[in-house]
C-alpha cells in the first residue's frame, strides 16, 4: 500500500479489526520512510454481470431498476419489503454465482418472474402480462389456469 503523505511503496500494518456488520476490515499502517500512520478500509468488489438488451445494446447492471420492477408488480399485494429485499438478493446471488459477464435482460426477467411467482401469483402475473406482452384476455386465462393446475376429479367448469 502507497503512503498517501509521502508516496512510498512500503508500509507496514499495525492493525487490523472488522467492521461491526463484518464487510469491512479497518487497516491502521505505518509508512516504513516517513513514519506517519493512516488508515485504510478492505472490503470486497463484486462486479455484476452487463445487461445485454433485446435490441444489442450493453448496459451496467441497475439494482435500483430491479428493485422498482419487483415493486411495481408487487404495488399494494401483502409483500413485505424485507420479502423483496430478500429476492433482490436471490436474484443477486444468481448473477454473480453464474460467473458469466454478460447476461442477456430476459435472464434476468426469468429471474425476476420466478421470485414474483414464489413471493405473490398476482404480482406474478401482472409482471408476466408486461414482460411477455400479452395481446389479449386469452393469454391472461391461459397463465390463470397454468397456476391453478390441473382440475381436482370431479370439479365441474
């Protein structure tokens, strides 16, 4: 680590503790040619993957437009935000761990209707009319019935 006062190469840690939420490690060194002390913050980078667009386009990831997409659909349904918190992580997680650089939007769009379909079938729907541009009622019917499953014998319709 550079010394910020006098640009020296070589310094030395005198110590290290972590941070009360344990993502960060405070460092205090000490410069080995100037001698004056400093303080320096270790935590980890994690680089989400771009989003490639339908039409080509690349661009960084966003998590406050996931996050709006998730609450939108979940407008005045019984989530609680710590239930969206948590699926943002999910998906998070998922694109991180899948190790790739570049995923496609509508990977990420999967991601997102499968938290919506664990989380609230309403929200999971009004999600599916948009992402999947549903042109009319039919297709509505056809998701309905797809979470209804398969009639119980006997059930008259």
């Amino acid at each position: 680590m550079k010394c910020p006062f006098c640009q020296h190469a070589d310094t030395q840690v005198l110590d290290s503790r972590v941070s009360e939420e344990k993502d960060t490690i405070r460092r205090r060194r000490r410069c080995l040619a100037c001698e004056r002390r400093f303080t320096t913050y270790e935590r980890a980078e994690l680089v989400m993957p771009a989003v490639v667009k339908r039409n080509g386009n690349r661009v960084e990831y966003n998590p406050a437009k996931l996050r709006g997409s998730l609450s939108l659909a979940l407008r005045k349904r019984p989530v609680a935000v710590s239930e969206i918190d948590a699926a943002v992580t999910r998906i998070e997680e998922r694109l991180l761990s899948d190790g790739r650089r570049e995923v496609p939007s509508q990977f990420i769009g999967e991601l997102v209707m499968a938290e919506l379909f664990r989380l609230d079938k309403v929200a999971y729907i009004r999600f599916a009319s948009v992402y999947q541009s549903f042109e009319d009622i039919g297709q509505f019917v056809e998701v309905i019935n797809q979470l209804a499953g398969p009639p119980a014998p006997g059930d008259r319709h």
